[in-house]
C-alpha cells in the first residue's frame, strides 16, 4: 500500500469516527427536533347564523380512543338561550345518513355559553363521511319547541403546532383560526416528576403591536397545570377559543412552562418553547 493511500484511509478513518461521534452527542437534539407523535386523525368544524353559532366541534382518534364532541355554543342574541331550557343537538353526516352524532343539554342561566360534551364514536369513520355535516339545534322552553334549525358545519383547516429545545417538546398542538388544543408535554430527562413533582404549561398569543422578544407583550389564554407524572401521561388536553380579531393563526405562539419543587413554589425553572405550525394533513383513515 503506498503512501498516498494509506494516509487517504486515515483521513477517511477519522471523518467516519468524527461524524459518529457528532451523531452520539447531539443525538437526543436531533431526535427531540425531528420526531413527533401524532394522532390518527383531528377534525373541527364550525356554523351558525343570526341566532347561534356553533364552534370547535371535533372529531378525533388518538391512542387514548376515538371521541367526538366538545363544542362551544354561543347565543348571538341577548336573551335567546334562557334558563330551563333544554336543548338537543344533532350532527349529521350528508355523506351517510346513517352518522347521526346527538348530545342533550340544558341552560343553567340566561345567555349561558355552551358545551357540548365529548363521547366515545363507536362507529367507524372515513374521511369522506365528514367531508360533509350539518347540526339541528332544537330548543324546548317549558316542553315546547321554541327554535328548530338547521345549518351546515364548515371544515376548518387545523395546524399542528410544535416546539422544542434539547430536553423538553410539545408536540400535537391543534390551532384553527379560533380554537387551541393543547399539546402533548415530553422531557428525555429520566425521572423529571421526581425532580420537579409540579408544573405549569402557558399558553400565550402574541398581542397586537407587540414584540415576539417581549414576553410581556403575549397574553396568556390556555394553562395546564398539575402533578407532573399526570401531565407527561398526556391525558388532560383541553380545547379553548381565541374570540379577538382576526385569525390565531396570523399571532405567533408559544409555551413557557414552569417546572416546580412544590405546588406552592412561587418561582421555579421556567423556560419559553417557541412553537411553528404547519398545515394537518389527513391521510384517508378507513
């Protein structure tokens, strides 16, 4: 073997070892930056008119099970929703008659905002049977039907939105134009709960004007906050609604989670993740 080649094997010999070692040390960086769980599928829809609308209504499958559900319904009018009344709810698939997805409620007092609650779907469903809905509002007062309607549910375009630093991601956070689902919190760290049993996770959208170097200049309207074990288990995702101007997809978004010794600690270690987003896209589910 001469020269020239033998000293071309030792450089190639330390560019492999070089890029090895590289790939071990920032292994878990990469891996946290690149790798994300994401569910089977996340649809929300909304409708209305001059009367009611109707908006975050899901459909969803994650490892946890398949739900639909988990609305917000609002009054339009002053005094249209009273106290007493009793109001059914049917979502239908114009796909297939046979979807018919119905929840009972009544009103707790004048003008109440609305939830429609969050049940199991036991049927199976495609992309093409919910391409396609619409909801019946009936209200009954005092066992008359005051309010029959029915209008159709719009598809919204749902963003997953994600962030991270080198120990700490979350991951699956569902944005539309006015409505969040929170995300999924994870940490390589072993045995974070034990280090810090508490924790708190912000939400926050940037306010008009403001600057995205400013953490003052965000306003928080979302927080998960418990025993640290639970939140890493990922079961307590909530939805909530962004009723200023505009679309919440045009504010940038971040998380500041504060990590506590306590349920007491006043300060603890909190850190900023900032969080992009890109367009959902569902692959047909059947």
């Amino acid at each position: 073997m001469n020269k020239e080649l033998k000293r071309q094997l030792i450089l190639s010999g330390i560019l492999v070892c070089f890029i090895i070692s590289t790939l071990f040390l920032w292994y878990n960086n990469f891996m946290f930056h690149t790798y994300v769980n994401t569910d089977d599928y996340q649809y929300c829809f909304a409708g209305g008119n001059e009367e009611l609308s109707i908006d975050g209504y899901q459909f969803y499958k994650n490892k946890e099970g398949q739900k639909h559900g988990n609305a917000r319904i609002i009054a339009l009018k002053d005094q249209f929703l009273l106290k007493d009344d009793s109001i059914h709810v049917i979502v239908t698939s114009l796909k297939d008659k046979d979807l018919v997805f119905e929840h009972q409620l009544s009103v707790k007092g004048d003008n109440e905002v609305l939830t429609l609650s969050e049940d199991e779907t036991k049927e199976k469903l495609s992309e093409s049977d919910l391409t396609q809905l619409s909801v019946q509002i009936i209200i009954k007062r005092q066992n008359k039907t005051v309010y029959d309607q029915t209008v159709p549910l719009q598809k919204q375009d749902v963003y997953t939105y994600n962030g991270a630093n080198k120990d700490y991601a979350i991951s699956n956070v569902y944005v539309t134009s006015s409505w969040l689902k929170t995300g999924d919190f994870s940490s390589k760290i072993k045995n974070i709960e034990k280090q810090y049993p508490y924790m708190i996770i912000d939400y926050l959208y940037l306010k008009d004007n403001g600057q995205q170097d400013n953490i003052n200049d965000y306003e928080r309207f979302a927080y998960i906050k418990g025993k640290t074990a639970d939140i890493l288990k990922n079961t307590n995702r909530i939805s909530v609604y962004y009723d200023e101007q505009g679309s919440l997809l045009d504010r940038p978004i971040n998380c500041v989670v504060t990590l506590m010794k306590d349920d007491k600690q006043q300060k603890g270690y909190t850190f900023m993740l900032e969080l992009h987003g890109s367009l959902k896209v569902v692959d047909d589910h059947e």
